[in-house]
C-alpha cells in the first residue's frame, strides 16, 4: 500500500476524487490568497537586494527579504553537540505534553538562514502535536559545499536517535524541512537507511522541497514568481553543490534509490516554481513502496505556510495533523 488515512482536513490533498488539475486550477484560488499574493508582490517590488552575502543573511534574518521572521519564543533553549567539524547549534522547544521529537531543518538556499527564525511554526507542531523541536544551525554554502551540511544533519539525528528518550522521554521521531531544509531531510533519511538506521525516524514532512538540483521544467518556466527565480535557483544549487554533478543522488535525491523510507507528507502551493520537484518526488516515493501524501495549496507560493492568511494556517495545520496522525498510528 502506498497511500496513507487522509488527514480530517483533507481539502488540499490528492486523492481518487480530488484531482491535481482541480488543486492547480486558477478558479480554487481563495480571495484571501490573492489578497496574500499581491501584498507580497508590491512589498518585493519595494526592496533592494542588499550586497553581499553576509548582508543578505542579516537581512533574511530579520525578515526584510519578504518572507517574515517569526518571533523568537522564550520558551527557546539552546545547546550545542559535537558535529563532524565542529559544534553544531540546536534550538530546542519542548510542548506541554511531548509525544514525538521532530528534527527540522531550516530552509535558505543552502546559503541563508538559522534555525531561530521558525519558532512560531513549531511550537504550533508541539502544541498541536506534541512535537519536541529541535532544529540545527548546519554549515551553510559556498563557504562549506556539500556534504557539509548534509553531515551535520546526519550527525543531529543519529544524536536523537541515541539521545531522544533519556532528553525528552520519546524515541518516536520524525524530521522535515522547508524548501532547501526538505532536500537536506531526505538525504538525510537516506544515509540513515544505508547504514542501518532506517527505521529510526517515522514520519517525514517535506514542504516545496527542492529534490532535482537540475531543476524541474516548473523552475525553467517561472516568471516572475516571488522569491524564487531561475537565475536564483542556478546561484543557490550551484553553491551547495560545488564540484558535485547536479544529478548526483547524492545531493538530488530524485534520482536515488528511495526504498525503505518513512511515510512523507509532501506539500507544495500551486504556483511555486518548486511545483514540480514535490509532484515528482510524491511519485517516485510511492513507486519505491513507500507511504505518502500530496498536498497542494491553490495560489501557494514559496514559502506560503510562513505569509498571514488562512492558506499559511491550513499548511501549518496540515503538518501537525500529518505528525499527530503518524504518531497516533504507531501507538495504536
């Protein structure tokens, strides 16, 4: 079997009587999503690119490059473990009530971006789910080319899989990301499962992820799309990878074998240049055995799930309940 119970909001995701074409449609764009879509539109129209990378990552940080920083929570904590080339930084948000561990893995390009800029996204992930989070500050591209960062998530989620239980009382454990952050996530799960811990992680949340470092026909075919163009996608692939070809399943998981892998809920707004990477991805991880689920967001753009507006609160919702439904499934 490779299809999953259907979520109890269940209005975004494939299914035998809900095809691609009516979630693509121009007509299921909610008015409240072409209100989000224009805002964001005019606000990138009013900014200037600030030179330099170190000034990029600032400006990101502080949410100044259209996609809004969330607030950072008290509730936060912060510890570091040893990583293959030095400490590694963990931000960690531990609910009420704690029922699995999800390790994310912040987007960016590969190039921009921490794991302090996701708080409000997660502590909903442990409120409505029970999801300890623990995110990672990976080395980041063109100063540490893969498989830099690809081996410091390695080394965090082998730590939870020694750590989890005697840290937060759970060994249940899960892991996703957002666009670049999902691309690491796979990987991730990858290399786990060639060296015999693929069992370990339960449930995968992929949002827009980027798995086809070659790029898909939607990012050849994008105009004007917000935060992402093909001059941006070239720029940021080509800093992750290095000297490694772009087809490399080693860093485009597209093109890897992806047997034995966790049940994965990949999610995707209909305009997003990144469109395709998720369709083909959601195949391929069916073909290959595994268990998941499509969901896509009428008039989403990248980033969606982090704009205000009823589409970021039905993405966000939809990730909670996908963990809260895994982990309810493996108790039963």
């Amino acid at each position: 079997m490779t299809l999953m119970r259907p979520a109890k909001d269940d209005r975004f995701l494939l299914s035998a009587d809900r095809s691609l074409a009516s979630l693509c449609s121009p007509d299921a764009i909610s008015a409240s999503t072409h209100a989000v879509n224009t805002r964001v539109a005019e606000a990138l129209a009013a900014i200037t690119l600030p030179d330099g990378l170190p000034a990029m990552r600032e400006a990101y940080a502080r949410g100044e490059l259209g996609l809004p920083a969330s607030p950072k929570s008290p509730r936060a904590r912060t510890t570091t473990i040893e990583g293959p080339a030095g400490p590694i930084g963990l931000r960690i948000l531990v609910p009420d009530e704690v029922r699995g561990v999800y390790l994310h893995i912040h987007g960016g390009g590969w190039i921009v971006g921490s794991n302090d800029t996701w708080d409000e996204q997660l502590e909903y992930f442990g409120r409505e789910a029970g999801m300890v989070a623990v995110s990672l500050d990976y080395r980041l591209a063109p100063e540490h080319p893969a498989p830099a960062a690809i081996d410091d998530c390695v080394a965090v989620a082998s730590w939870l899989i020694e750590h989890a239980e005697r840290e937060f009382g759970t060994s249940w454990l899960s892991i996703g990301g957002e666009s670049a952050g999902s691309n690491l996530a796979v990987l991730t799960l990858l290399r786990l499962r060639d060296a015999g811990k693929g069992d370990a992680f339960r449930a995968a949340s992929l949002l827009y992820g980027v798995f086809d470092l070659s790029l898909t026909p939607s990012v050849f075919l994008v105009k004007g799309a917000p935060f992402i163009s093909l001059e941006a996608m070239r720029r940021f692939t080509g800093a992750f990878a290095g000297d490694v070809d772009l087809k490399d399943p080693a860093i485009s998981p597209l093109y890897a074998d992806l047997h034995d892998l966790s049940p994965a809920l990949f999610s995707v707004g209909s305009v997003d240049p990144l469109l395709d990477d998720s369709l083909f991805m959601f195949m391929r991880w069916q073909a290959a055995g595994n268990l998941a689920q499509l969901a896509v967001y009428p008039g989403g753009t990248h980033g969606f799930n982090t704009l205000n507006g009823e589409l970021a609160a039905v993405g966000n919702r939809g990730v909670a309940t996908f963990l809260k439904a895994m982990r309810t499934e493996a108790a039963s």
